[in-house]
C-alpha cells in the first residue's frame, strides 16, 4: 500500500466532480439546466436535518436496516480467515438498490418533481425505484433491455405489480447499457418535470457522488458491527462485485481512506477476458465518455462502445463508475474478474455451504476469494449485495 498517496481523499471529488482523471458531466444542453440544478442543490438537501431524519427513519423501518453482519462459519474453515457477510440481500426489495433509491425519490420531491425514470439491468433497481415511487405516488417509468425483460421475469412483474411501465430497449445488445441510453434520451425530451433516478455510481455529475453516499449507509455499519463483534472497526478485506459500481462504492465508502483495508473489486468476465465476451471493463477498457462521464469503457481503437457480455443481467455494463476508475488506477483499489463458470459454481457452493442463495452478482465477488490467499488472522467483508431469487430460472438450467 506504500505506493498509495496517504493525503489524497479518495471519497470526494473535486467541484466539477472528478476524482483524478474521472468523472465530470458530460451532457446534451437539453439537460445542463436540470443537471446544473440538481448539482447545486443536492448537498444542500442531503445534508438537511428534516431530510436525514426522514431518509434514516424510512432506512430504519421500511428498509430493514441495519442488515445484519453475519459470520460465515463453514465458509470461514474453509478459507481459513474469517469471512463475515453482510446481508444487504435482506433489505426490503432484495438488494442494496433501495437504499439509493429512497435518498433519491426524497431528493425529487424536494427539488418539485412529478415523474421517475430510472434504466435497471438485473431488475433489482427498476424494483426499487418502482417500490419508491408507489411509497411516495409518483409516476414511475423504467428503461430495461429485451434481452433483460426475458431473464428477469420475476422483476419485470414485480415492477409492473408496484404500477411502473417497464419499457424495452430494443437496441445494440438490449440490456444495461442501452435502457441507460433510453433513459437518458426520455430526459431530454422532458428535462423539467422528470427526475432520472440513475441506479449506480455511474453518470454526470453529480449522481455518482450522490449514490455512493446514499449507499454508505453500507460500510457505515460494517464499521459499527465489526466493531461490536471483533472489537476492531477495521476488516483486513472489503470484497464487492462491480458492473457500474454502488453496492461496492457502499461497502468501500467509510473504508477509502483508511488503507490498511483492501479493497477488492470483481468484475464478469464472462467467457473469459480475452473472449470477446466479456464485461471486464479495468482489463479490456480505455480513458473514454459514457453515459455522462469520463471514466473507463470498453470501446474499439475508433471510439465505438464494445458490447459486454456477462451470465449476471447486472453486471454486463461496458464502463465502470468513475470513483472506481480512480481506484483502479491509483491502485487504491484490487480489480479481479470471475467467469460465467466461476460464478455459478459459487452460487451453488455458497448455497450449499451457508444457506444462502445469492444473486449472480455477488456470486462473482465470492469466487475470488480462494485467490485473495488469505491468513488466519485475516477479516474479510464480502457485500452480499442482492438475494438469488431473481436468477433461479438461470440457476435452474444447471440444477
């Protein structure tokens, strides 16, 4: 870790919301004004002490929180460390997209909003932001690929049981990235009356500042449990899958400056990294803008989006949010990547060995900790970030 620079704050970007090279906003005119608006206002409501006390009540008894921090123990003997998860597969809705989206929906509501738009891959974010949306009485329309809608059956109805409209992206590879490129273009044409709900730590400024600290409310806890539990607030290991990034923004967040925690990171590598189909964005990406912001995309020498490809409807996003490009490239942070094959064999085993099914997502994350060559006296976090329901139809193919 000595490489690392001790003086840099790795959780805050500077004004124009890059955190070394990455991030900014980079958008149509359509929307200056609104994202302008929102950048002006969003600390100032944020940090307001009605919203706070209204946010962290809605946490506390809609939500669920806190997720417990639950010790593994087959897993532990297993891996010869202590492995403890933390279950934000247990929050209301079933992963940690909630707990941005009900920062968010209480945000619109302050800035005079009518209508939601939100893009969602696996399902999880379009759920929640559609459970917000119901809570509050707000319209509530979500972009998600065709390819998408087919795997993620169950959310799909979820969502339209909560009165969304889920709409298909029928464009390039029909999933992540190109419901975020509906959803953007839904903005434009109603910039004033809508609030786009951006479900990562993706996008212009000042969204993925504002989503990792909505989804702090992760590694806020881990710190007060491990605390209680071990007598140190401090793990040796904090591990998290990434596609876009905030349920691994959330666990790191209280972590980023305290640099004797690693930080682990695991991308889809789908077939393999170098197969073609794959969504190992740190390994196969380059400098470039996507979706609002400069962070680090998989693209072609000439600048053209290169289509991702993961098992994990979540994970198969060709960019990566720019705080963790910044962590990637400061090397605060470890980038890993776990295949199709290596997910789903530790789907199963973390099923079999725990009693929990997880979701494909995390499912990466928990592969690569045989690789992390862990000693006894090691603590590992792994953020548990969504429950398996939603992809039993594809766990069912391999049963």
């Amino acid at each position: 870790m000595s490489i690392i620079n001790s003086a840099i704050d790795f959780q805050t970007p500077n004004q124009e919301g890059y955190y070394g090279n990455y991030g900014g906003a980079y958008i149509p005119e359509m929307l200056f004004a609104n994202v302008e608006h929102l950048k002006n206002q969003y600390l100032q409501i944020m940090q307001d002490p009605d919203f706070q006390k209204e946010f962290h009540a809605l946490l506390k008894d809609y939500v669920g929180r806190p997720t417990p921090l639950f010790k593994a123990e087959r897993l532990s003997h297993e891996l010869g460390a202590t492995i403890y998860l933390k279950r934000e597969d247990l929050c209301h809705t079933g992963a940690h997209k909630i707990n941005n989206t009900i920062g968010q929906i209480l945000l619109a509501q302050r800035l005079g909003k009518k209508k939601i738009i939100a893009e969602t891959g696996a399902g999880q974010h379009g759920v929640a932001t559609a459970t917000v949306c119901a809570l509050k009485g707000m319209e509530c329309v979500v972009y998600m690929g065709e390819k998408d809608i087919d795997r993620q059956a169950p959310n799909v109805a979820r969502m339209k049981m909560l009165g969304a409209t889920v709409v298909p992206a029928t464009s390039g590879s029909k999933t992540l990235k190109d419901a975020t490129n509906e959803a953007i273009r839904a903005w434009i044409n109603e910039p004033n009356e809508t609030h786009y709900i951006i479900g990562s730590v993706v996008g212009p400024h000042p969204y993925p500042d504002m989503v990792a600290k909505f989804q702090s409310v992760i590694s806020a806890e881990i710190r007060t449990q491990l605390l209680k539990q071990t007598g140190t607030e401090l793990p040796t290991h904090v591990v998290a899958c990434v596609g876009g990034g905030s349920n691994a923004a959330g666990a790191f967040y209280h972590f980023l400056n305290d640099l004797s925690v690693a930080l682990v990171a695991v991308e889809a590598a789908g077939h393999g990294v170098h197969s073609g189909l794959s969504a190992a964005t740190t390994q196969l990406g380059t400098p470039g803008i996507l979706h609002g912001s400069k962070s680090i995309l998989m693209q072609t020498a000439d600048g053209q989006v290169t289509e991702p490809h993961s098992i994990s409807a979540g994970l198969d996003y060709p960019g990566i949010g720019p705080l963790h490009a910044f962590l990637y490239e400061s090397k605060r942070g470890t980038f890993l990547s776990a295949t199709d094959e290596e997910a789903l064999a530790s789907a199963f085993h973390v099923s079999k060995t725990e009693g929990i099914i997880p979701a494909l997502e995390t499912a990466h994350a928990f592969s690569v900790l045989p690789k992390l060559g862990l000693k006894s006296t090691d603590v590992v976090v792994v953020c548990l970030s969504g429950r398996g329901d939603k992809d039993l139809s594809t766990y069912m193919q391999f049963l």
